[in-house]
C-alpha cells in the first residue's frame, strides 16, 4: 500500500507542477493574444497562433528545467521533436475551436473570442499532459533507478565502515 501511495503522492506532484507551468503559460497566452489582438489588425485565429507559439515556448522551459527536471535527458532532439510535434497537435485543438466559434459560429466579440480561446486551451492541456508525460518526459526505467539508488547505498556504506586496525 504504502507504494501505490508513494506513485500517488509523484502524481499529485508531478500533475500540481506541470499546472502551475500550465497556469502561467496560460497567462502568457491570453497576455500576448490579447496584445496582438489590440495592437495590430491580425485576424482572431492568427493572434491566437502567435500567442499559442510563445506560450509553447515558455512551457517548454517551464517543463524540462522545473516539472521535468529530473526525467530522463539524454536525446534532448528526440526530445523537442516530440515535444514541438505534440504542442503542435494542441495548437490545432486549441486554435481550431476558437476557428469553429469565431467563422463556424460568428462568436467573435473580444469576451467570446478570450472564453473559446480558453476553452481550447483547456482541452489542448488534456491532450499535452498525457503526451508530454508519456511520450516527450519519461520517466527513467525502474532498473536504472534502482541500480543508480543501489549503487549510492553502496558507497555511502564503504565510507560509513569502522577501519579495522592493521597489526
């Protein structure tokens, strides 16, 4: 028991981390879609990809060097590969709500265009927690764990040992 509730209490962790990265990529993304909105005269959905683009790249930083730091880093390509694959299949989700509100729906008043925009948002973060976590962020392989917490068990108990006396 005491090990599904230590897997648990990881998830909690990992899931609060990657919603506060989440939250101020959020904050990112309405922040820069709102100022391009104001400030130039780009067409609802393109400021949104704007946005969306920054707020990927800001969650990216937020993911491998704080929620993910200590999962596996080796094939940092491999790695952003996948990572910008999979943001780039929730910029579809999120920016393709937002097309179907604003041109399926003629919902595109500032109010209508910022609540779809974060309704996407939300749906888009379903889909990039379950891939960023199971794809882009592994976890490293209990053996390797194990033999790294093994082999650091060791020393500590060779350093630890009484020195028997040489006669």
């Amino acid at each position: 028991m005491e090990r599904g509730s230590s897997g648990l209490q990881r998830l909690v962790r990992e899931v609060a981390k990657f919603g506060a990265v989440g939250g101020a990529g959020i904050l990112v993304n309405l922040g820069v879609f709102n100022v391009v909105r104001h400030v130039t005269d780009l067409p609802v959905v393109r400021a949104s990809v704007i946005a969306t683009v920054v707020a990927i790249i800001f969650n990216y930083l937020g993911f491998r060097y704080w929620t993910y730091r200590d999962r596996e880093k080796s094939g940092r390509t491999k790695e952003l590969t996948l990572f910008l694959l999979f943001s780039a299949v929730g910029l579809v989700i999120e920016n393709g709500l937002l097309y179907l509100a604003t041109y399926g729906f003629g919902w595109d008043s500032p109010l209508q265009s910022n609540v779809f925009k974060f309704v996407g948002i939300g749906v888009a973060t379903l889909f990039r927690f379950w891939s960023y976590r199971t794809w882009v962020f592994k976890t490293l392989p209990a053996r390797e764990t194990v033999a790294d917490a093994e082999a650091i068990l060791e020393r500590a108990a060779d350093t630890e040992k009484p020195r028997q006396r040489v006669r």
